[in-house]
C-alpha cells in the first residue's frame, strides 16, 4: 500500500474520527499488550499509544496512566483529553508522517508519553 494511501486511512481515523477496527486491534495489537505495558514501566511513560494499519483499516490501543488498556476510538478519545483538542490535532499532524514511515516498513508506531510537569516558579 502506498503512503499516501496509508496517510489517508490514518487521517480518517485519527482526526476525522473515523471507525477503527476491531479485528485489526484482536489481530495485531492485543497479543501486544504485556509488552507494551512493560515497556511503559521501564520508560516511566504517563501513556502510551500504538497504532497498526492494514487494508485501509486501522486500530490504536492506548494504555493510560493507571495501567488501563484503552482500544480504538475509546483510546482517541482519552488522548484527545489528555493532550486537550487542540494539543491532540497538532501533535497527530506531527506525528502521522511518522506512523506512515513505521507502518510503511511493516512496524506499529508506539510511542509513550510523559505528562509535561508545571515547573514552580
């Protein structure tokens, strides 16, 4: 599948809310689930999301801060209040070429993140 085309379903499913895929995430993703939790752990991450395309289908697990397993568009959603609207559209905008490339070379885009800390004055 081409990139663009990869970009297309992502955008869809990422910022256009589009549906995501149920089999995907049974498929490819929860067999995934105590590796990711672990990596979270060892990374000291708050969250961490990983995303998977396959056939114009896609399908996001998010794993959030109490060790809860988040799927699909559940998972959007609570990282869409985590980052706030306009925080989760910049950063998707960032971050999608780079789920092209990963996915594009047979990989899932994982990343964790970590809360940014207000610093006392």
């Amino acid at each position: 599948m081409s990139k663009l085309t990869t970009e297309k379903y992502l955008v869809r499913a990422l910022l256009d809310d589009g549906v995501m895929s149920k089999s995907l995430f049974e498929d490819e993703l929860q067999d995934q689930i105590n590796e990711f939790l672990k990596s979270k752990k060892e990374d000291q991450d708050d969250f961490f999301f990983a995303i998977t395309e396959r056939d114009n289908q896609v399908a996001m697990l998010l794993i959030d801060g109490d060790d809860k397993v988040h799927v699909n568009e559940e998972a959007r959603a609570v990282l869409k209040t985590f980052w706030q609207k306009l925080v989760y559209e910049h950063n998707m905008l960032i971050l999608i070429p780079q789920m092209v490339d990963e996915l594009s070379e047979g990989y899932y885009f994982v990343t964790g993140v970590k809360a940014q800390k207000d610093s006392a004055d």
